[in-house]
C-alpha cells in the first residue's frame, strides 16, 4: 500500500494563503495525506495450446474456443493438448483517506 501526498497543500497538511481554520488543508484534513493507493491482484482463467513441444502456441479465453484449436490441429497430424493457467494482472484503487 502507497500513500499519495495531498496535491492541494503538497503534502503539508496547511495552506498559506488560507486563514480559516489556522489554514489547515480541507481537502486532506490537514494530514498531507490524501489516498492511500492499493494493489490487487487479478488472476484470470486462461486455456493455451501447446503443439508438438512449442509451449503456448496459441492463448484462449475460453476453454471451448482452445479445444476446437486443439482439434483442428489433431487432425491435421499435429499432437496438442490444452493446457489451463491463470493469467495474472494487477489493478490500481485509491482509496480516500
């Protein structure tokens, strides 16, 4: 988790120019904090189609769409399999503090 300083004060937490309230930053509270960012990680389920030895020939969403690939090649003489892994990919929140 990573915190954002507040880009109203700079990270100060006051404002100079501001006499309300002894000049304190509204928008962070005055803490010079203003989100804190998280990380999530997303793991999606993905089919691939491994052919004669060379891995991940082809990358499928969807486990019907490999297997038709999969066939295809088989009649043609080539040996594949399908293969499922996740495929990871991260997404970024701020969250207000």
């Amino acid at each position: 988790m990573k915190n954002l300083q507040c880009d109203k004060c700079a990270g100060e937490g006051k404002i100079w120019f501001s006499t309300v309230q002894g000049g304190v930053c509204f928008s962070c509270n005055g803490t010079g904090i203003k989100h804190k960012q998280t990380k999530t990680t997303v793991v999606t389920p993905t089919w691939r189609v491994d052919a004669d030895g060379q891995r991940g020939l082809q990358q499928f969403a969807s486990q019907d769409l490999a297997q038709d690939c999969c066939d295809a090649l088989n009649d043609m003489g080539i040996v594949a399999t399908v293969v499922e892994f996740g495929k990871t990919s991260y997404t970024y929140k701020r969250v207000p503090v």
